[in-house]
C-alpha cells in the first residue's frame, strides 16, 4: 500500500487536516505500506513557505513520519502539461478559444453549462481550425471532454457512488496561461507516485468523479477512495476558529501532548469497534480499519482532549515528564534544577501532582511550589485564610510550626501531630492546615498537605512558614 498526505501550504496545520494525515499515516503503519508527504503548491499566490514549514512542524509533532517527501507539486509541472496534451492528442479535450465571459453569458440565458456551451463552440470551429487558430499563438484554454453516460467508483466510507457525466462539467485541464489545474496535476501526481488508497476528507468528494474520469481517459490505475466526514463545532457547524483553537500548534502550546492528539483525532470518524477511547499509537495502528471510518460527521469536543490528555499525562514515564518539567521551567526564577535530578523525589513528585493535572502546563503549575524557589501567593487564598483574622492565622501557623521542630518529617508522623495539636487547640484538623498550604504552596489546592510537607523537607517548610508570617503581619 502506498498513502499520502497532500496538504496544501496556504495555512497552518489544521485539525481537520491532522486527521486525515493520522488516518493515512495509520493506514500506512498498520499496512506496512509507505506514506508519502506532498506539498500541493500549484496555487503560487496563496501557497508560502512558512505555512509549508508549519505543516511539518506539526506533523513532526504529532510523530507523523514519511517515508518520502516532501514532493512539491509545483515540481510535477512538465508532467502535469504532458498529460493535458497527451488528452487533446486522443481527442479526449479540444481547445477552447471562446471568451469565458461571452460563454457564461450565453449559458445563462440558454440555461446550459457553461462548459458545453465552450464544447459546442469547438466542436463548431473544428479540429482544423483550431489547430490552425492555436499554430497563430492565439491564447486557449484545454478542457477535458466528459464522456457520456455514468461515473461508478467505489468509497471505502460511503459505498458506491454514481454521478451522472451530464452533470460534470468539461473541466479545464490547462489554463490559457499553460498552468495545469488542481484535478489534473493531483491525479497525475498519485499515479506518478503509485498512491495505491486516498484518504481525504469530504469536502473533496465533488473533485473526485472528475479525477476518476481523468485516471480512465489517461489509462491510469486510479487508487481506491475513501472520504472522511468533516469535523464540526459543538454547534453541528463545520469546526472553525469560532470554536476555539483549530490549530495543531496551538494545542501544542498549551500542553496537549502529541499521543493523546493522535488518540483524540483517531476517534473522531472512526472507532476501533470496541468501547476502547484512552489508546496508545501502537494500539492505534493495531486497530485501524479504514472500513470503520463512519459517514456521519464527529464532533469536536474539547473535555474529551483534556481528558484523554490527562490519561496520556498518568501513562508516560517518570523521565519524560521530567524532561518536560525541566523544559518549562528552565531559566525561571528561584528554579532549582537539580530537585529533579533525584529520581526518587522526582517520582514522589510526579506521584502527587499527576493526578491533578489534565495539560503538561497544568502540571508545571502543580510543581512550581515543589520545585522554584519564589512562591506567588495567590490572593483569594491570602484573603480567606490568613488576612479574615490575622490573630488566628498567625497563632496557628507558629503552634504548627512549634510541633514540627523536632519532627522524624514522615507522613505518618506529620500527621499525628497536626491531628494532636488540633485536638489540644480544640479546632478541626483543616483549620490548621489551610493557613498552612497556603505559606507552603501559595494556593488554596494542592496534593495532600502531609506529601507537600514531606517533598518541601523540613527546611523549606520552616522557611516558608516564616515567609508567611511576615506577610500576615505586613497585612
Ligand atoms: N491539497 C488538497 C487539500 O489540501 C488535498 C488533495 C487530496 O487529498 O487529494 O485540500
């Protein structure tokens, strides 16, 4: 099996085209087939090499290989001219002079396509006289003739589909400029690179009858389809900007990891058949059939990708999420590198922030307190706990940190005597420990307030303790 992605480089990398990229790309693992990348640049005005940069970026993000490419259509072009002229050669397309204005004019009060009404013109003119017209110079558009009768194909998603060739119009296969058109040059370029199965989505399915009719007419082995419904908003509308991000690199910056993209996007048209959503790209690959993409379109919902993003979190390996704390944190102030060098802490760490973080930046939010120096309070939590009644507050705080001084600093021991010293001072265990995660971790939430204690160590807890009463008796 041979698959590809052929984005065009007029924008970034978009969800939509993310998922026909992963959907080929599985196709194409699961196969052991080769996946091509092709960068359709034929529209010059629109197509840039940023935008051509940003689609790699995001396939390189997502884990997205090729194994050939990028081809750029651009450079096909001789070939894509060849084969325009090879058409009018068999008189499978003649040569069009007319004046598209004057046709679609004409047209319009006959109530005819505008295509046939070029076609009569020509065939008026005849093959004499437009090769005589065409030996002059004179400028002329090549269109394809659509033969009569029915256009049959089979789509893997949606079954056979039939068009009638009335209603498909004599396509321009080369511009009067000599520029070929899109239909001719993707067909061209698939059997060129020996594309065995196109996956794409639906907006191209009224392109495909023509292309099928352009592998015929050239005797050219035409792949076998498949179109993938769009993706719309929570609001059944085609997915847009108004919805949110619709950029991968977007979601890259935010913290969505790559997998749990790949996992996210695979489930949107297609299921593996089982009840299974949290999936690994190895399962992925395992379990892709193109035959159970659905017809219907998917909606795109966002609790879904941070929630699956929180599973893919739980799921990776103690070193990676390190590395990515490190990458975050890197360079900030009061950051202390080498807390994480100490895989064991580390672990403990990740052990009590994990389940509380759904994003890598949430993540690093939870291991902030544990891992820079410089603590923010957060002021609702500086309000409510310390400030409403700062007497208390501070009495709390230094009856805590009194118990502590000679504490052995395990879990067990640090909760026994918070539990005792709440029993003595007769007050609920919580009103000493919400005074003191705020001194400890500048918030109202955290991991459990005897893990907090414990990966601070005593000196940072006596530290912050300290920090804290200042701040309560500055007001
Ligand atoms: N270049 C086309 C697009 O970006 C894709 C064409 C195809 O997949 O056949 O929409």
């Amino acid at each position: 099996m041979r698959l590809r992605f052929a984005p065009s480089p007029t924008g970034y990398l978009h969800v939509g085209g993310a998922r026909t990229a992963i959907f080929n790309w599985l196709l194409a693992r699961k196969q052991r087939g080769i996946f091509v990348l092709r960068i359709e640049d034929t529209d010059r005005d629109r197509s840039k090499d940023e935008h051509t940069q940003a689609i790699l970026d995001g396939m390189t993000w997502l884990g997205l290989d090729w194994d050939e490419g990028p081809y750029f259509q651009s450079e096909g072009v001789e070939r894509h001219r060849a084969a325009a002229l090879r058409l009018l050669e068999e008189d499978r397309a003649y040569r069009d002079f007319s004046d598209p204005e004057a046709v679609r004019a004409e047209a319009k009060e006959r109530g005819m396509h505008p295509s046939r009404v070029a076609r009569e013109k020509a065939e008026a003119l005849g093959q004499a006289g437009a090769d005589e017209r065409a030996a002059d110079g004179e400028p002329h558009a090549v269109r394809f003739r659509v033969p009569d009768g029915e256009t049959v194909f089979e789509d893997m998603v949606h079954g056979e589909m039939r068009f009638g060739n009335d209603d498909i119009d004599d396509l321009v296969v080369l511009r009067s400029d000599g520029t070929p058109v899109y239909n001719l040059a993707v067909v061209s370029d698939d059997a060129e690179m020996g594309i065995t199965h196109v996956i794409r989505g639906d907006d191209h399915l009224s392109n495909t009858p023509k292309q099928v009719l352009l592998y015929r007419a050239l005797g050219l082995a035409e792949p076998i389809f498949a179109h993938v419904p769009l993706i719309l908003g929570p609001d059944g509308k085609r997915l847009s900007k108004r919805h949110g991000a619709t950029a991968v690199g977007d979601y890259a910056e935010e913290g969505i990891l790559p997998e749990a993209m790949v996992n996210f996007l695979s489930l949107l048209g297609w299921s593996p058949g089982d009840d299974r959503e949290f999936m690994t790209i190895d399962e992925l690959i395992e379990a892709f059939d193109p035959n159970r993409i659905l017809k219907k379109s998917s909606v795109f919902d966002s609790d879904k990708l941070a929630w699956l993003n929180g599973k893919h979190l739980a799921a990776m390996a103690d070193v990676e999420l390190v590395g990515h704390l490190r990458a975050a944190f890197v360079g900030q102030g009061g950051y202390r590198d080498a807390l994480l060098d100490d895989g064991e802490w580390a672990g403990a760490l990740l052990e009590a922030i994990k389940v509380r973080a759904r994003t890598l930046d949430e993540l690093a939010d939870q291991a902030r307190p544990f891992v820079c120096d410089e603590l923010s309070y957060d002021e609702k939590a500086v309000q409510k706990n310390w400030l409403k009644d700062p007497t208390t507050a501070v009495e709390r705080l230094e009856r805590v940190a009194a118990a502590y001084r000679d504490a052995e600093w395990t879990k067990e021991d640090l909760e026994a005597r918070l539990r005792a010293l709440a029993e003595e001072m007769e007050v609920g265990a919580g009103k000493l420990i919400h005074p003191l995660r705020v001194a400890l971790t500048g918030n109202m939430a955290s991991p459990g307030i005897f893990d907090v204690l414990v990966l601070l160590g005593p000196e940072r807890v006596f530290q912050r303790i300290d920090a804290g009463l200042d701040r309560i008796r500055a007001g």
